[in-house]
C-alpha cells in the first residue's frame, strides 16, 4: 500500500506499543506495530498455541441504524451481496462491497446488533467506505462512523480461557456470533470472530477504555502482544484475503474464491452492485481462480512474482507470499487461469529472474480451529 | 591477526591474508528480524564490490547482500540453508555468508573499522 504523506494518525493503543518496545510502521495511515521486541516468529507461533493481541483499532468501525420505516439489513443488501437480512440478531457474517464491475472495494464484517448493524472495514478503506455508504444509503439509514473506538483481537487457543475470566458467558459463543458484554468494567461489543484461522475474538470499546482495558488483558500470561507482521503471516496460513492484496477493485468474489459468503438467495436474486456479472460467474465460472500457492523448496515468493506454467507460459501473478512459522515453510497464494487452478497443478514462480517449482495448494495451508459451539 | 571491516549497508568482512569471510551485521539481523532463507552465490561466481552478491529473506521481506570487495567465491555457508535462523542468532560468527578470495585488498581500506561502524549506527538512530 502507499502511503499518502502527512501525519499518521495514531490508535487509542499507541503509547502501549511504544512501552512494549514495538516497532512502529506507518500503515494505512496509521503508526501501527509491525512486531515487538520477540520478532514475528515467536509471535505467530505464540497466537497459535495460546493467545496473541491484537490491536486492529485502525479498522474502521460504522454504526447503521436504520430510519423510520427502513429495514437497514435490506438497504445495507444493495451494497453486498452477503445475505444481511438472514442475519439474526447476535450473528455475523463477512462479506464485501462491491463495485459495476463485481470488484470488490473492499471485504467487511457485518453483525446484528439486534437495533443496529455494526460495519468492520479495512483501515484503508474506510473513509471511502463511510462515503459510498453514504452516497448510496443516507436517505434510509444512519450512518456513523465510530473512529475512535478501540478494536483489538485476541486470538489463539487460549483466548477463551482468558476472556472467560472477566465474563464468563463469552466461551459459549459460537464462531460469528456477537454479544454486549462487561470486561473489567467495561461494556464492550464482542464478536466470536478474527482473521488468524483461530478461535478468538474481537473486542470493540470506546477509545478511552483501550489502554487500561488492554493493559489488564496483557497481564494475564497466556496473552502477549502481536503486530501487524504476525497477523499477516497468519492470515496467509488461514488462507483468508488481504483487501489491497488478494482481493480489490479489479477482482470478484467469485475469482477470490469467496462464493461461500454469497448465499443461495443473493446468487439468485442479485439486488447489488455488479450482480449481473457475479452471477454470470457463478453459471458460467470465472476466467481466474484465487489459489494457494506453494513452493516446492525453501525460498518465499512474494506478491507480484509472476507464475507460469511448467511450459513457461503465464498465467497468473503471486498476491500474497512469505514465510509460514506454522507450515513451515514458504506459503503464497495468486491468481491463475482457470484451467491451473486445481490443487496439485505444477507451477513455477518467478523469483530473481529464476523458475522456482510450486504446485497449487489446498487453502488453508493451515486448518481452522474456529469454535462451532 | 585478522581483521573486520564494515560497509554502510551493513555487511562485515573478516579478513585473514587474501580470503575475507563475509556476513551482515548484527544490527542488519535485528533490522530484518527473524530470518527464514538466505540464497547464497555458487562457489567459484565472481563477485563486485557493492554489487548483489546473495539475498536474505525475513518473514516480510527479501534484501540484497551486496559484496563488500570484489573477488571469488570460495566457500559458502551450507548450514544457513537448514538453519537461516543461524543469521539472527550468531550474525558475526556462524551466521557468516560467503569466504572470498580478494581481487583488490585495496579495495578494504574504503570500508569501516569497528569503531567507526559503531559510530556509524549509532548515527541512524
């Protein structure tokens, strides 16, 4: 991503990752921790095998409400094309705005509040975001964007047990479900969710309860800090998209893979932007495939290399690629034409001007352990 | 009595007579953080002075290595290929790169002694 000139901005959580001994990036706009002094190995392991910190208070968190005589999940429904209106109160679901050309602006989270939908959108995105709500929404629904909350993460195996000390009720949500719920005090939305591939959850609290909130949960000593270097590396092993990565204007949901976020009725009756395109795709197949991607030896390929077939043609490009802690071993994922799309395929990348070997992969490279209740 | 010699891109060269043992510097590992592939030049290539001479890949990132003297390769490290993690622990010792033969030792009198490589990181904060 580029980064626009001026001041970064910072989270409620800054002046934690500065006494942690973070190594601040500027990303998104913001002046993020990329990793603490354990370094991005011992990170990602550690979220993996008990429970790793997350600060993700750059996402953008809007409120929808909607206006007298408005159903918002059904407004909220021309804009995505995840089923809103099957939400029930207290579940959530991920989808993605898209654009007339079935690209995706960006990916989001929405939850039913019961009185309101609540909106996680990417960091970078989210005041265009906020505008395109606005622009295609604001005569039936409230729109209001809650910047200045705080989000963290905590996820990993023994995030449950964590959180279960401060409320107890927490360890019985089922994986998307979101409650209202009292830690320390502090009245926080939770939502059985997050982007690792492990159970865990994401903490939404107003600004000012962040630092003090986030401090009680990193003394408990299953929990230490994790930046934005780990939570990539996670991610890439869950197989789950970066927006700006794997997934943006120019790529549809179902080229990235994610018809499972369209439900059966949205593909039928369509009813967003670019669905006539997505549902061609989804009849007729797209012309690209999202893959997972990996090397037959040791050395990472990285987003842009291009990939070729074993005959040296080419057929797609790398969008996200390093190292998996976990896999142990480099991991990437990329598009590629259709026809190399199924697992096993033979590939090569391109790295330094030199043909590596890599096969189309399974996603994920790691598996979910998400909690089904 | 050998000597280390430093660049400003952070490579060390550790000379006995004509052959220099090559690395990156401590402070370059803790730069790059932890690392998971080093690609080393073959044995017998012909290396430049300030030119890419191996490449070392982070969980983030890939850098250059570039050589800090011309000459030829020697020898290289074949523990970093199952051990890259070599680099961060032990960056001026086992976790050394290539040895070299030197083209030009002349060419070592540019470069930074311990001092002033100190100096020098101390200087970029």
């Amino acid at each position: 991503m580029s980064e626009a000139p001026g001041p970064l901005q910072k989270t409620p959580l800054h002046p934690l990752h500065a006494e942690l001994g973070a190594r601040l990036v500027p990303f998104a706009g913001y002046e993020m921790p990329v990793q603490y002094p354990t370094g991005i190995v011992a990170e990602h392991q550690h979220t993996r095998a008990a429970a790793g910190l997350f600060d993700v208070s750059h996402m953008g968190q809007i409120r929808l409400t909607a206006k007298a005589g408005q159903n918002a999940a059904a407004v909220l429904e021309t804009l995505v094309p995840g089923d809103i209106q099957g939400l029930v109160p207290g579940r959530m679901r991920y989808t993605q705005f898209t654009n007339a050309n079935g690209g995706i602006l960006d990916d989001l989270m929405v939850a039913n509040t019961g009185d309101h939908l609540m909106l996680v959108v990417n960091a970078g995105r989210k005041v265009e975001d906020a505008a395109h709500l606005r622009k295609h929404l604001a005569d039936r629904v409230e729109i209001e964007e809650l910047f200045s909350r705080g989000l963290i993460a905590l996820q990993g195996p023994l995030a449950a047990d964590v959180l279960g000390r401060f409320a107890p009720q927490c360890r019985a949500m089922p994986f998307m479900t979101a409650a209202f719920l009292t830690i320390d005090g502090v009245t926080c939305y939770v939502t059985r969710s997050g982007y690792t591939g492990e159970d865990g959850y994401e903490i939404s609290m107003p600004g000012e309860a962040a630092l003090p909130l986030t401090r009680r949960l990193l003394r408990e000593p299953e929990v230490k800090p994790i930046g934005l270097g780990a939570r990539d590396s996670l991610r890439l092993e869950a197989g789950l998209c970066l927006h700006g990565n794997d997934i943006d204007a120019t790529t549809t949901p179902v080229e990235a893979g994610l018809n499972w976020s369209i439900a059966k009725r949205r593909r039928e009756q369509g009813g967003f932007i670019g669905a006539e395109i997505i549902q061609r795709q989804f009849r007729d197949g797209a012309p690209r495939k999202l893959v997972g991607i990996k090397p037959e030896g040791r050395a990472p390929v990285r987003a842009h290399a291009e990939i070729r077939d074993r005959q040296g043609k080419l057929i797609g490009i790398i969008t996200s690629g390093g190292f998996g802690p976990t896999a142990n071993g480099p991991v990437a994922m990329g598009y590629v034409a259709a026809a190399n799309a199924a697992a096993g395929t033979p590939l090569q990348v391109i790295v330094r001007d030199k043909a590596l070997d890599c096969a189309v992969a399974p996603l994920p490279f790691v598996k979910h352990r998400y909690f089904r209740g | 009595m050998s000597t280390v010699k430093f660049t400003e891109d952070h490579e060390w060269i550790r000379v006995d007579g004509d052959t220099g043992t090559i690395g990156i510097t401590d402070y370059a590992q803790e730069q790059l953080g932890d690392v998971v592939y080093v690609e080393l030049p073959e044995v017998g290539r012909q290396v430049e002075k300030g030119k890419d001479m191996a490449v070392v890949e982070s969980v983030k990132a890939a850098s250059e290595v570039y050589a800090p003297v011309t000459g030829s390769v020697t020898a290289i490290n074949d523990k970093l290929s199952a051990e890259p993690a070599t680099v961060n622990s032990a960056a001026m010792g086992d976790g050394w790169f290539v040895k070299i033969k030197l083209s030009n030792p002349a060419e070592l009198d540019k470069l930074m002694d311990e001092a002033s490589y100190k100096k020098y990181v101390e200087g970029l904060g």
